[in-house]
DNA sequence: TATTGTTATACTCTATAACTATA
DNA sequence: TATAGTTATAGAGTATAACAATA
C-alpha cells in the first residue's frame, strides 16, 4: 500500500486516463465506477456527433419516441423515457420553438396535450438517426458486435 | 415502516416504467439508452443507501481513492476519476470541513496540496464500504456472479 | 512558459413542491 | 379528489476561461 504519492506529472486530457494515474483501490472493478465511465465515453461520443445540430442525447430520443407515437401525451412520453413532467415541459418548449414538434391541445381532455413532429422534425429526426448509425457503427466495430449485443443485453437485465 | 397508506400524490415512481407506456422505436435497443438507464438504476440504489450519511456516489469514489493514496495531490485525484480540477475544488472542501480530510500545502511544490483521509474518514469510508457491498451484493444476487463480472468486463472493454 | 489550485460561470439532467385548469 | 401540464427551484455532475502563486 502505498504510503507516498506517486509522483506522477502530466493533467492531459481528463478522458484519456481516467486511470493510471493512481492505485485505483479496485474502484474501477466496481459497477457504479464502469457504468459511469462507460456512459460518459459513448455519451460523448454521440453528443460531439450531435453538438453542431444543438441536440442533446436525451433530445434524440424525445424526437425518436415523438416519431413512433405521433398524438401521445407528454405525460406518456415522460413515463416512457423515465423523465419527470417538469423536466420534459423545456424539451418540448424547444422542439416547437424549432419548428420540429407541435404541441395541440387533447379534444378529448383539455387538461392533456398531444404531441408530435411536423415534417421539418421528421426530416431532421431522419439526419440525426443517420449520425446516430455512424456512431454506434464505430462502436460496434470496436467491441464487436457480439459483444454489443451482449453488452445491451445485460444492461436491459440490471435495470 | 410504510405499512400506512402511503398517499402517492406524484406521478408514481418514474422508476418503474420507463417502457411499456409507448412504442419504443428501437430506442430501448441502443447502448446510449440503455447506459442511461442501468446508471440511473445503479446510481439510485448505492445513492439512496448513502444519502443518510450525506455521501453522493462521486464522493464515495474520492474518499476511496484518498483511503488507498494517502499524500496524493488533487490534480492526480482528478485524473483518476476523470473529474476536472474546478468541480473537485468544492468536493474536497466538503470533505475538509466534514473533517474527513486534510489538504496540506506540499512542502516540496508550494503550488500544491497533498490530501489524506482522517481518522473520522478512515472509519467513515469502512461504513461505506459495509454498505456498499450489501448493494454490490444485492445486485449480484438479482443478475447472477457471472453476467455481473461479464458486465463490468464488458464496459471496461466499451470505455 | 507551464502547472496547481482556485473562482466564476454555464449547461445538462434530475428532483420536488405547488399552482392552473380541467376531469 | 385526482390528473395534465406548468412554474419555480434546487441539487448533482460536467465543461471552459481566467487568475494568483509557484515552478
């Protein structure tokens, strides 16, 4: 164990270490450790593809789910994605701002809004799903695709 | 100690959905959502278990860190976990005036503060650790010892 | 010139209480 | 009473620029 510091220089760029710079304590055995590290690399990954477009992840998949549901409610959509209500009003706020998603009031119960994409926002959807591929492409091509479609699996079996 | 009526006024546990409310559009088969998702899970599990001793999960990660290298500096503490040196600024702090932690001016480059653990915080951090494992060791039991090391196998390889 | 720690700032995601207008 | 959406607010975590002291 380690009774000095390792003097170790170099800042460097955070997310090319992450470790190696010190005795990591079996941290980085540890779920919560990988978890946060692996969401954070492929978050990265999609979010620079996406930055020039001013969309962020959870974005993409509010205009994915908006897609296949066209007229559901945001309270829907929420519980679909697990982001509370007050949390989605902004999201929307923005894609209608865009001009990529219409919010219209339920006629059958005017508490509710319906919810779905205009063609400007389904052609934009169509962009971003083309980058998405690209991305995951080079993911699987560096895991392979065995591994990925392990990978997922056992995700969807944690949560 | 909830065998009361508990009155659900809010909009009932986001946790428990997530699916099966709406079309999922293949959203639920990619890794991004899927990341999001077990982190969250992972996350709310160590987090609530620790939220009584006012530790978040990057707090835990410094204090073990601290715990195995003692005389570190901050800037190597950062490098390990991939946290940028502003943002540890108040973590440290936190730790300090919990009396946790001591941040020494390192002798041989003034420049620098060398941090180790008190007394307090090495009987602290033993506690969290014991907590800790039980959650590690509920996560084992509900996903089985193999896919548990297959998975943090998998995500060492993604990230 | 470069680095250590720091301040200030901002942006994303997440969380809860409380309001409104309906139901 | 309860629900859908909203407002306001708060807390994490993450990101960059810039500064003082020191190397």
């Amino acid at each position: 164990m380690a009774t000095t510091s390792v003097r170790r220089r170099q800042p460097a760029s955070l997310e090319l270490l992450g470790e190696g710079v010190l005795d990591m304590g079996g941290l980085d055995d540890k779920l919560g450790f990988r978890l946060r590290f692996a969401e954070r690399r492929i978050f990265r990954e999609i979010g620079d593809s996406f930055q020039a477009y001013g969309v962020s992840p959870l974005l993409y998949s509010i205009l994915t789910l908006l897609s296949v549901n066209p007229g559901c409610r945001q309270a829907e959509l929420g519980a679909a994605l697990g982001v509370h209500q007050p949390n989605l009003v902004e999201k929307i706020d923005t894609l209608v701002s865009r001009g990529l998603a219409l919010r219209t009031p339920d006629p059958d119960d005017r508490r509710a809004n319906t919810l779905r994409l205009t063609d400007a926002g389904v052609e934009f959807l169509a962009e971003l799903d083309r980058i998405d591929d690209e991305v995951i492409g080079r993911i699987i091509e560096r895991v392979g695709q065995e591994d990925y479609a392990t990978l997922i699996e056992l995700l969807r079996k944690l949560a």
